[in-house]
C-alpha cells in the first residue's frame, strides 16, 4: 500500500471478524436480494446478529443510497444497526455471477458482508478500508474465487492481510516521500468503502505512471492523510473524486479536475494523465468557496445550500417544538389563555422549548450562507436570521413595535443574501496585499457583512413582513379549501420519502410552525406516517403478496410508521417502485387531507404516535392515519401480483 494513504487501518484484522461458519464457497443466486439474504443467514450463522430482519433494513438502507456493488466483480454489503451484537464478517463467492446493480454494470462474483454494531462505527470503517485496498488486486481476487475450502478462503486473507501490514510497517521506516507531482481527494455519501478504493487505485495508477500522487481520503472518521499546503503549492494539479462537499478554497488558482468518486476507482490512469497534458481547469475559490461553479446546475446548487440550511435547524425545532408540545400536556386543561405555561413545569418546558425553537431562524439562515460563502457567511447569515425573527426597520430599529416579522421566509431569503454578499467582499477584497489575508475573515467580512446585511434586512422586512403576514393569513382563511393543501402536502411526503420532495412539505410545515399555524404540520406528519404504516399492513393482511423475508421485515415497520420515520418504507420502495409509490402518496394525501379536515393541530414537529395526545382534535387525527394506512395498504395489495 503506498504511503500516500497509510495510517487509516489500526491493528484491527479481517480475519478476526470473519468466522467459518460465515463462508461459503460456490453459491449459485439469481438475484441482488436472493444474494443479499444467503450472506444475511450466513451472518445469523456466525451469531454475531440477533434479529435478521433488522439487519435487513439496515441493509437495503445502504444500499438504497447506492449500490454496494462496487465493481470488478466485488459487494460489499454493510449496515451499522442495532440488531448487531458484535462486529462480523460474511463471506460467498459465486463463479456464475449475478446482477447486483454494480457501478460497472458487470456481475458481482465476490461478495463481503459487514455488520457492526450502533455503536461500533470504528471497527466497521476499518473493516471497509481495509477490504477496499486489499480488494483492489486482481490476483487477490481470483486466488479467492478458486479458493476450493473455507479454510482456504480465510487462510488467504490472512496471508494478503499480513502482506500489507509489513509493507506498512516498512513504509513506516521509510523517508516521507515529498514532491508529489498529483494530489487527489476522495469522498462518498458515506465515507467508507468508494472513498479508500478511489484513494487506492488513484495511488497505484500515480506509481504506475511515474506520477506520484498522494490521496487524501474524507471518510466517515474524518480525514485521513490530509494535503499541506505547500504539497498544494508545488504540485501539477488536483484530483477530487467526490460525491459530496469538501475543503475546496485552498486550491484557487490551482489547475482541479472534479469528478464523481466512482471515476477515481474506474479510470485513475486517465484521470491523472488529464493532470499531466494539463487539461484540467483552474479552479477559482473566490467564484464559490465550496464548488467549481461549471459542475453544479442552479437548482442542485439551490437545493444544496437550502438543505444544508434546513438539516442544522431541525435538531432546534425538533427538539423546541417537542419540549412545547409536553407543556402544553402537562398543563392544567382549564387555564385558559395561559394554557401551556400556568404551572411551573409546564411553564419550565414551554420557555426551554421556546429557547430551543428560537434558534430556528438564525440557523437556517446562518448555515445557508456558509454553505455559499464557507465560515465567513456564517456570522452574517446569522445576523440576518436574527434580524428576520425581530422585524427590525429603519424606522423601529429595536424592533419594540413590529406587529409582524418576516419569519421563516425572510431567513430563507436573507440566508442567501447574506453569502452572496461575502461572495462579493471576497471578490472586492481578493487585491488585498497578502498581509491581510488574515485580516478579512475576522474583521473585514463580518463587519462590512452584517452591515450590509442590516442595511437590506432594514430595507426588506416590512415587504416581508406583509408577505408572511399575507401567508398565514391566508392559510388560517382557506376553510375547507385547505383540504387541498392538506392533500398535496401529504401525498409529497411519499413522493420520494426524504428526498427533496419530502423536504420541501416537511420544511414549510415547520416555517408555518414558526408562525403559528399548526393545521399543516399535523398533515404533513400523518402523510409521513402512513407509507411505513401501510407496508406493514399489507405484509400481514397479505401474505401472499410477499416473500417470506419482506413478511418479516414488514413487522419493523410499524414501529417505523408510528414513530413519523418515513425512511422505513424506503427498502420496499427501491425494490418495488411502481407499485409501492403510488399507493403510498395516495394513503398519504388522504391522510393529509382528512387531517386538515378534521382541524386537527400539531405544535411538536416530529414524535409520531408519542405526541399524539398533544393533537387538537387527536381521535380524529388517529383516524385519518389509519384510513390513510388502509387506503395505502389496498391499493398496495391489489397491485403486487402473489409471490
């Protein structure tokens, strides 16, 4: 293994996670899920799980972020959940090949499975580096495949293993290699398996080419033999093979080629050989500090920021909101307009909640500017956050007259705004003397920031201030006519279970939260409840319709649904979209709709069946669940052909 990504893998050794009972030789499988459940019995068969259907979920959740197939004949299965009692290996090679959906379309021959437990995160990545690397041998490979015994099979890896580890202590001995003429990045969704085989292969293409290259991978445990800033300086130029964000600023001016991580594991000569006939463009940090603005499309970029916006804020409003919602069920029901804070426990969660849910705005606008602008759009998203959620104006600076504030949709535009302008200061600013570079992220940029920024918030509240106002307004008069908006927003908690239109229903639900309307969040709740809820349904009442595996795995999910985790439905999704989608976004707009319906409210943004009972109008409320569940469960069923 070249030093260019050592030090990643501790002792911990391959061999010891993978039992002989957990092996079997010449398999023959017809499908991804007939491959995946063999190597989940295999794991029950080595003890190392205590509930193969929990497992199961963890795996089809993996591989619903993308497949674990990844190429040259290789799968790697993996979940960290629960269900596992320690850290284990399964292993099965099948000559015949099967379609596992790899990454390069071609048939998966060898197969590891890797299971580690909740809290065992650490001997599950080393698990994964270290099979990456030692994977990437192609003779490797084939000595497994005509391995005739377990036995055999183990003792092979023992002895590649060793291989590698005195290699490593050697290099360990050996001068620090400098002068790197390539340096490259890699980054998956998960940190794990793409993100060590990519650094892998990129080092070995380097030293296949005379070309030295050192990697510096950013897993799930961190980053792992990071890049200096004179190798930065002095090399050729910079590979980052990355499907998602990484530390981009410090390469401005440098000759960057960006692409997916996939492309660092599959074509690393060509890759580095771009670099070297100088092909590859220069990147310019000042256009954003975070991408090269020619490899993201406007609406990617848009969602990106937004997200990164929105999943800092929802640990604030999930937490607030649940804490406000308890003061109002411990609360003396007759209190009146001091409902929810007349006794001292309820009034104790009511203003920790409130304190918590008050965070909602500078977050959201805070994180959206530094994912435009990096560290230095922080403060001034911040600012304009703050100054969204006090409806300050030229006029009343102190804010003590407002009688409506700009709420969420003034920290959402004021997020934005807010790293755009840093953008700008850092373009004014880029003639600086170099002296100064480090003058401008803690004096230049936030005060010339946050000043500019309360000059256009001052300006924009009071538009904003009526257009919320207008909003909620709106909203609270629709009647019977909010039916429909109740439908739409919970059918899109379907649509994608997570993805952006899910997000979308869920994040102006909690805007409105904010606001004071609560009809739209019970919708937006109940729709996300009924897809779980629905397969679950279905899988008992059913049978027939499914395998005995999805039977079993269908149990889980009614703990998923009752507890507002839509993510529950997703294996079933990925295997079964044609069907299982539109039945359960039918289930869910009637569900959304029926709540709105019956005027019931939500004030918690999150808790499931648990805060049911701090629910206006809650009878009702279960009622529209379970018709949704039902509905869904039918269509689901008439649909699905038998097993």
């Amino acid at each position: 293994m070249s030093r260019t990504i050592k030090g990643r893998i501790n002792n911990t050794k391959i061999t010891e996670l993978l039992d002989l009972k957990g092996i079997e030789l010449n398999v023959s499988v017809s499908s991804k899920d007939e491959a995946i459940n063999k190597l989940i019995d295999l794991m029950y068969a080595t003890g190392k799980i205590s509930d193969k259907d929990a497992y199961k979920e963890g795996i089809l959740a993996r591989e619903a972020l993308t497949s674990t197939g990844i190429g040259e004949g290789i799968a790697i299965p993996h979940a960290q959940v629960a269900a596992v009692k320690a850290p284990g290996l399964a292993a099965m090679t099948v000559p015949d090949g099967v379609d596992y959906e790899s990454l390069d379309g071609q048939p998966a021959h060898l197969f590891f499975m890797i299971a580690a437990p909740a809290d065992g995160g650490s001997t599950h990545l080393q698990a994964l580096a270290k099979l990456s690397t030692l994977l990437m041998d192609e003779g490797f490979r084939k000595d497994l495949l005509n391995a005739k015994t377990p036995e055999e099979f183990l003792s092979m890896i023992d002895k590649k293993e060793a291989e590698k580890d005195a290699e490593e202590a050697k290099e360990a001995e050996a001068p620090v290699t400098t002068g790197y003429k390539v340096l490259a990045v890699t980054a998956c969704p998960t940190g794990i398996a793409h993100t060590f085989m990519a650094a892998e292969n990129l080092t070995k293409a380097g030293e296949k080419l005379g070309y030295p290259l050192k990697a510096e991978t950013n897993g799930s445990e961190g980053i792992g033999n990071a890049l200096t800033a004179d190798e930065i300086k002095t090399c050729d130029g910079i590979i980052v093979a990355a499907d998602k964000n990484v530390e981009m600023a410090r390469f401005d001016g440098k000759p960057v080629l960006i692409v997916p991580v996939t492309e660092g594991i599959r074509h690393p000569e060509e890759l580095i050989n771009k670099i070297k006939n100088g092909e590859a463009p220069i990147y310019h940090a000042s256009a954003d500090a975070k991408e090269a603005v020619s490899s993201e499309s406007a609406g990617r970029s848009f969602y990106k920021h937004l997200m990164n916006g929105v999943s800092h804020m929802l640990p604030f409003v999930v937490a607030g909101g649940i804490m406000i919602a308890i003061s109002f069920l411990v609360d003396d029901k007759s209190a009146g307009a001091k409902f929810g804070s007349s006794t001292p426990l309820a009034a104790w969660f009511n203003n920790m909640g409130n304190v918590s849910f008050g965070m909602m705005l500078p977050i959201l606008s805070g994180f959206i500017a530094m994912s435009i602008a990096d560290r230095p759009g922080l403060a001034v998203g911040f600012a304009g956050g703050l100054l969204a959620k006090s409806g300050a104006t030229f006029l009343d600076p102190s804010a003590a007259k407002v009688a409506a504030t700009p709420g969420f949709l003034g920290a959402l535009l004021y997020g934005f705004v807010a790293g755009y302008i840093v953008l700008l200061l850092k373009k004014l600013f880029k003639g600086l003397p170099k002296s100064l570079d480090g003058v401008k992220p803690i004096l230049l940029y936030p005060l010339l920031g946050v000043f500019c920024m309360a000059i256009f918030a001052s300006a924009i509240n009071p538009l904003m201030s009526i257009i919320n106002q207008a909003l909620t307004n709106f909203l609270s008069g629709l009647g019977n006519y909010g039916i429909i908006l109740g439908v739409v927003a919970g059918g899109m908690m379907s649509i994608d279970m997570g993805g952006p239109f899910n997000k979308a229903a869920y994040v102006t639900a909690t805007g409105l939260l904010a606001s004071g309307n609560y009809i739209l969040m019970a919708a937006v709740m109940a729709g996300g409840m009924v897809p779980p809820l629905a397969i679950a349904l279905s899988t008992t009442f059913f049978k027939d319709k499914w395998t005995e595996e999805e039977r079993n795995a269908g149990l889980v999910n009614y703990i998923m649904g009752l507890s507002f985790i839509s993510e529950g439905a997703i294996p079933f999704a990925a295997n079964d979209p044609i069907h299982v989608i539109p039945s359960c976004v039918i289930g869910s707009a009637i569900a959304g709709g029926l709540s709105v319906a019956f005027n019931c409210q939500l004030r918690a943004p999150h808790g499931g069946v648990f805060v049911i009972a701090t629910v206006s109008n809650w009878p009702m409320y279960l009622v529209s669940i379970i018709i949704g569940a039902v509905v869904g469960c039918l269509i689901l069923s008439t649909l699905k052909k038998n097993k």
